[in-house]
C-alpha cells in the first residue's frame, strides 16, 4: 500500500515538472516578487475649493497589476458644508485617469455647534467626478489624487443646488494584498 502511494505521488511530480509537448522549458509560475496587490487601501488628507480640508481612505483594485477600481470615503469637516462622501471610480485605461460618482451628505452647519437643525441643515447630493491618482514612492505606495467634481444637491438656496468642487489630496498604502 505505501510503495502505491509513493509511486503515485512520484508520477505527479515528474508530471509537473516535464517540459510541453514543443520541447520548451516548462511553464512556471512568477516569482512572488514580480507579481503586484491585488488590492490596496490608502489613507490620506486633501484640500480643496469650496471644502477646504479633509480625511479619508481610498481602496484601489488591481488587475494585472494594473489599478481598475477605486473606491472611499471622506470626511470634510468645516464650520461650514461640513460633508461626509462615499465615491466609486473607474478606471478605464488602467492608468491614472478616473471618472466616478460620488455620494455626498453635507451640512450646512456640523451637528456641534449651536442652532444645528438637521431636517434644514442635512442634505444628500450625488455628483460625477473625473481627475488623475498618480502613483508615487517606493513600492508605489504614495497616490496623488487630483479631482474635479459637481454635486447636485436638492435644496432650497439656488446658490447651492450646483455644488462645483476641485480637490488635491496625497495618501499612503497602509495595507494590501
């Protein structure tokens, strides 16, 4: 019984290990090292107009070592607009160029100061963005991102229905796999 077993298991590695029926050297996998994330999860801050700070992540999944999708989340807290976004990007030339929508509840005034009221200062805006995330540093870890946006916020004040936004935001690969 066991000279069976050891004979099987003999066969399947002179299997695994004989070149094609074309005579070339047999087919093996790539090395770990060359082989990319397929996924990476970056944290970050960024500034902009007319949100001026903010803090979040950005997921990014790769294909082929090459970056498909993102998604993430942002907070922007601010005495004014105060928002909190969650957006998803696509990326259609595997590059650094993006275009996405986002979903947005802003504030016109945070829930910490006094005269919040948040059935008059809550609202829900969704919005298309489009702009570059650049991969920068070692291991490519670091990501510059650059976006220009518009919300469409259904509110009462016409100066706020279009909201126009540019962001510039750097962050850094805390995880991937």
């Amino acid at each position: 019984m066991n000279a069976l077993l050891v004979s099987m298991l003999l066969s399947q590695t002179a299997v695994a290990v004989q070149p094609d029926s074309a005579g070339a050297e047999p087919v093996r996998p790539a090395p770990p090292s060359t082989v990319g994330p397929g996924f990476r999860l970056h944290v970050g801050a960024q500034v902009g107009l007319p949100i001026l700070l903010g803090v979040g992540a950005t997921a990014t999944f790769f294909v082929a070592n090459r970056p498909r999708f993102d998604v993430d989340a942002w907070w922007e807290p601010s005495g004014f607009l105060q928002s909190y976004s969650a957006g998803a990007a696509w990326r259609p030339f595997d590059r650094f160029f993006f275009v996405g929508a986002r979903v947005r509840l802003m504030q016109f005034q945070p829930p910490w100061t006094k005269g919040f009221n948040g059935a008059n200062d809550n609202h829900l805006g969704l919005g298309l963005e489009t702009g570059v995330r650049l991969r920068v540093g070692p291991s490519d870890k670091g990501l510059i991102s650059i976006a220009l946006g518009c919300t469409v916020l259904p509110t009462q004040s016409v100066n706020l229905q279009w909201l126009l936004g540019l962001t510039a935001g750097f962050s850094w690969g805390v995880w991937e796999r």
